[in-house]
C-alpha cells in the first residue's frame, strides 16, 4: 500500500503538469452525474439528489498597461473664500404712491424688494437689453406677499428692467457694473 500511494502521487501531477489551466478556469474533476442533482428511480430503488457544497468559480484577470510617461494637466483652482464676507444689500420698496426708481449697483450685491402696500404684488425682471421674443424668454416674475419681500443676488454685469406687473408702463432700471 505504502508504494501505491507515491505512483498514485506522481501519476496524478504529471497528469495535471501535462493538462495546464484554461485562460479562465482552473480543471477540477466533475463529481457525480446528472441524477446526483434530481434523484433516480432505479430498480434497486430511489437514490435521493444532492446538493453540491463546492462551487467552481472561474478567475478573471486583466491586464492593464501602466503608462511609460506621466503627463501633469494644469488644473485652475480658485482661491479660497474668506469664512466671513462683507455682502452689500439696497433695499428697494415698492409702493403705489412711490415711482420705482433706477437703481446702481456693483456685482455681487443683494437687492430686496419690499411691498410696502396691504395686498401681493408681482415683480417682473428682464433683461434690458432684449426685446420681444427674446426678453420675454428671459422674464422672470415672482409674487411678493404683503409686506414682505424678495431678495436677489446679482453677480454679473449687466442692465435689467423692473416693474410691477399690474402697472408695466412704469419701468425703472437696474444696472449692475464694476
């Protein structure tokens, strides 16, 4: 017996030297048979299935080449903002009695419309450069609450229009420049 077991030993990794491994899976003997899994019916009688506790699973590997030559991208990178900022504010309040009047601003500063009356307005801001079909693409309205208000940021460049939208032929504008 003790001689068996080294012929056995030998012939069984000379089999797997000779066979080498798939590109995708490692060779393991099949176990069992089909009727292991189901059961069958024999005429020695009923051979119940089984159910298999080794699973076979395949091993994939990638090859990924590592570049030869690093490259560096310039990436800009904004400069930091301060915990705390100054923000300026101009407060504009709307009221029947009272014609809106042009107001001059600086970018970044917050503008808040006030209704200083006892029933909701709605305030209409466009581009003042535009007309038509493109100023009205661009409108933008919002109702205002009795006295209450509305507060937005302007952070760019330009000229815009503002009204009420119940009274539209009384137009001021808002420039906001450098």
């Amino acid at each position: 017996m003790r001689r068996q077991i080294p012929i056995w030993l030998l012939v069984g990794v000379l089999t797997l030297m000779l066979r080498g491994t798939a590109s995708a899976q490692i060779w393991v003997p099949m176990r069992g048979s089909p009727t292991d899994y189901s059961g069958v019916l024999t005429p020695f009688g009923y051979r119940s299935g089984w159910i298999p506790t080794d699973w076979i699973l395949p091993q994939v590997s990638y090859h990924y080449e590592v570049p030869s030559q690093v490259v560096y991208m310039p990436v800009a990178v904004p400069a930091p903002r301060p915990a705390v900022e100054l923000v300026r504010t101009v407060t504009v309040t709307l009221q029947s009695s009272v014609p809106v009047a042009d107001v001059h601003v600086q970018p970044g500063t917050v503008i808040t419309w006030t209704n200083g009356e006892n029933e909701p307005r709605t305030l209409v801001l466009e581009p003042a450069d535009l007309s038509g079909a493109a100023a009205q693409a661009k409108r933008q309205s919002g109702a205002i609450p009795s006295n209450a208000g509305v507060s937005l940021a302007f952070n760019q460049a330009g000229v815009y229009r503002y009204y009420l939208q119940n009274k539209p032929e009384e137009q001021a504008r808002l420039v906001v420049s450098p």
